[in-house]
C-alpha cells in the first residue's frame, strides 16, 4: 500500500514556512532537505510540489540560505518555477543595474538570502504584493523573491543586457541565462585534456580549423542553470553527437586488440587499415543511414541541422581516413625520402593534432574540391587517389 502523502508532504512544507516565518534555525535544515529529496524520490510529492507555486520560491530561498547545488548558471539554486524575467515583468521603471560577472552576481545573491535569513525581526521586511509572488510564504522568502525580481528588472533596463542575456537554449525552457564566458565554467576539466585534445582534433577536420566554437555543442550554449545544461547534454552525447560513439570504433573495433598487444610496432599503415575498418563498419550502422529526424526532448534541432551534422560527421571522418591514407603511403617509402617527416605512429596520435594541422588542411582540401563524395569513404574512392599522388606534400 502506498504511503499516503497528501497531507502529509503539505504539513511538511508548512512547518518550513512555520519555522522561517518564526526565525526558527534549529531542525530547519533538516526540514528543508526532506522537502527537496521527496519530490525527487517520490512521484506523488513531486504531484504535489508541482501544484503548489509557492514551494519553488520555498526551495529557491533555502538553497540560497543553506547553499545546496552548484552554482555556475543564472538560475543555479532557483527550481525551474522561478523565472526571475517573469518575475521581473511586474516592475516598472527600474533603475539601470551595471553587468558583474556571474561568480559576483551569484555571490551576492547568496549574502543577501543569509542577510535576509539572519535578520531577528521577519516583520521587517515588507509585505511584497506581487502578483507573481505567491501570497502564502513568509515574508522574508517574499523579500528574497523580490530581490531576485528587483536586480532581473534592473539588468534588463541595461542597453547590454540584450548582448549578455538569451533565452535558455533547451527546449521548452525560457528562463534568461547569462551567455557562456568560458573562464566562468568549471565544465573544462583538465582531466579530459586528452579528449578535448581528440575533440579538437575532430572539429579541425570539420572546420579546417582548431579555432572558433562549435555553436551546436552544449558547452558552447546558454542555458538557465546547470539542470537544462545537463539535460541537453546527455540528450547530445546520447543521440546527436555521433563523434562520442567513435570510442567504440577505436582505430577499428577489429583491430583494436591487436594494436594494443604489439604497440611498439604500431605503424601509420595500420592505423590507416584500422580506421579503414571504422568506416565500413560504421558504413554498415543504421545510425549512419541518411538522418531520420527524432523528436528531440531537450535538444533544439531542426531536421536540416540533424542532417548538417551528420554530414560533418561524414566529413570529418572521411579526412581522417585521408590523412591516414597519406601517411601509410609515405611510410612504405625508402627512409631516406621519409626522414624529415612526422608520421602518426601511435594510437593516441589524434590527440597530439598540432603535428598534423597542415596535412588536416590539405587532405580537407583535396576532399573538399572532389566532385562527390558518396558517405563514408572506403578506400577506392578518386579523391583517395588524389591524395596519394599528392602524399609527399601532405605532411610538408
Ligand atoms: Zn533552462
């Protein structure tokens, strides 16, 4: 039998305003944590958090209080009910707020929740009638919904603001959020050098170049808070961004094994009969079959972008082959034509891409000219031939 919750989780959630209302600490922490676990834990709380619009702006005032989750995004702290610009709509004629950064603002935010909190005498703080503010929460969680509404309005009063601010950038979210500056993110993890190194690697086959923000890869987009970034992000590694599966395909799903027994005698030719192997197999996966557009749930993708992408991705791995087609050339060649070059000899030579930016470059180039294509190359195409002609130029 289920547990009954309803009234339970309302009692609950009571008791919480009861104890801020009351500037009661002791045991508040506990209730807080217990209110913001059983949604998460329990469809029937989660019913009933949904259905009550004061509990977003309890939780957002206690995660700022008691500092609970990350905070990176705009958003970060305020559950997704509380969108500070439809708050911010109710205010007229707000004086221009100066742009800060988003650790500053964030910061802020929080010293104010704790001056809010700290403050003995909860009558003290007005009345806030909004329309957007539920009536049935305590002052002082009404002061902090105000503030939050007061700074959106004074930021959007900025002529900056439209530079610095857009729409969330997951699907059916439309909370601001603050554009990605890279050096406020913490999502660069120096432990995944060896794959951003890898993924420049890729973007350079695509692009031609290591420079530049791929705009469709969610690091790059804004989003309301570290929620819709993880959303978005699972759906992309998950669904969208076929370079993640090529982990699968390491130098050749077949080959694999055999490269990493004899790793001292890994040569050019064998990475390129390795990735030779990749795209045919890949060739074969109805994942690589011409782009049926899936409805997306958090990613924003028209049917053309699905189709765009899957060709870069074409694109990138059919250079990849080339590149590898001219090494294995030039290294069944006598030593002394090959002594001056650098030839990727090892498995994890993608990641050491600034060796090879120029014969990326050229490759693309030859690629790029050819007449057609045709998917995923396998060996015999023309433009392969071209590059063969040309190998000894490739890694100049
Ligand atoms: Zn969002």
């Amino acid at each position: 039998m289920a547990f009954p919750f309803d009234p339970t989780f309302g009692v609950l959630v009571n008791l919480l305003k009861a104890s801020i209302e009351d500037n009661e600490h002791e045991g508040r922490g506990l209730l807080a944590r217990v209110a913001r676990v059983l949604p998460l834990v329990c469809r029937e709380c989660a019913l009933l958090a949904r259905d009550d619009p004061s509990f977003g702006f309890l939780m957002a005032y206690c995660a700022y209080t008691y500092q609970t989750g990350t905070r990176e995004r705009y958003c970060d702290g305020l559950p997704s009910s509380v969108d500070p610009m439809r708050l911010a709509q109710a205010i007229t004629g707000a004086p221009v707020r100066q742009l800060v950064h988003m650790s500053d603002l964030l910061e802020a935010r929080r010293l104010k929740a704790k001056a809010i909190d700290k403050d003995a005498n909860s009558s003290a703080w007005p009345e806030a009638e909004m329309q957007t503010i539920p009536s049935n929460l305590p002052r002082k969680v009404k002061a902090f919904a105000l503030f939050i509404a007061g700074w959106h309005a004074e930021l959007v009063a900025n002529p900056r603001y439209v530079h610095h601010f857009k729409g969330c950038q997951r699907k059916g979210c439309a909370r601001p959020a603050m554009v990605p500056i890279n050096d406020q993110f913490s999502a660069w993890n120096p432990s995944r050098d060896a794959t951003l190194a890898e993924a420049a690697y890729w973007q350079m086959c695509v692009t031609g170049s290591t420079t530049g923000l791929d705009q469709r890869a969610p690091i790059n987009m804004a989003f309301c808070s570290r929620g819709c970034y993880c959303a978005v992000e699972r759906e992309y590694a998950s669904a969208i961004d076929l370079l993640v599966h090529l982990s699968k395909w390491k130098d050749g799903a077949g080959s694999t094994k055999r490269l990493r027994s004899d790793a001292a005698k890994t040569t050019s030719s064998r990475l390129y009969r390795a990735a030779l192997a990749r795209n045919v197999s890949l060739a074969r996966t109805k994942r690589m079959k011409a782009y049926e557009h899936r409805q997306t749930q958090h990613y924003p993708l028209t049917l053309e972008d699905g189709r765009a992408m899957q060709q870069a991705f074409v694109d990138a791995l059919n250079i990849d082959l080339g590149v590898l087609h001219a090494a294995a050339v030039v290294c069944e060649l006598p030593a002394r034509l090959r002594s001056k070059v650098v030839l990727p000899d090892a498995e994890m030579w993608r990641t050491e891409h600034y060796l090879y930016t120029n014969a990326v470059r050229k490759v693309r180039a030859i690629y790029k000219s050819a007449p057609s294509h045709g998917g995923i190359a396998k060996g015999d195409e023309s433009w392969l031939g071209k590059v063969k002609t040309m190998c000894m130029h490739i890694f100049d």
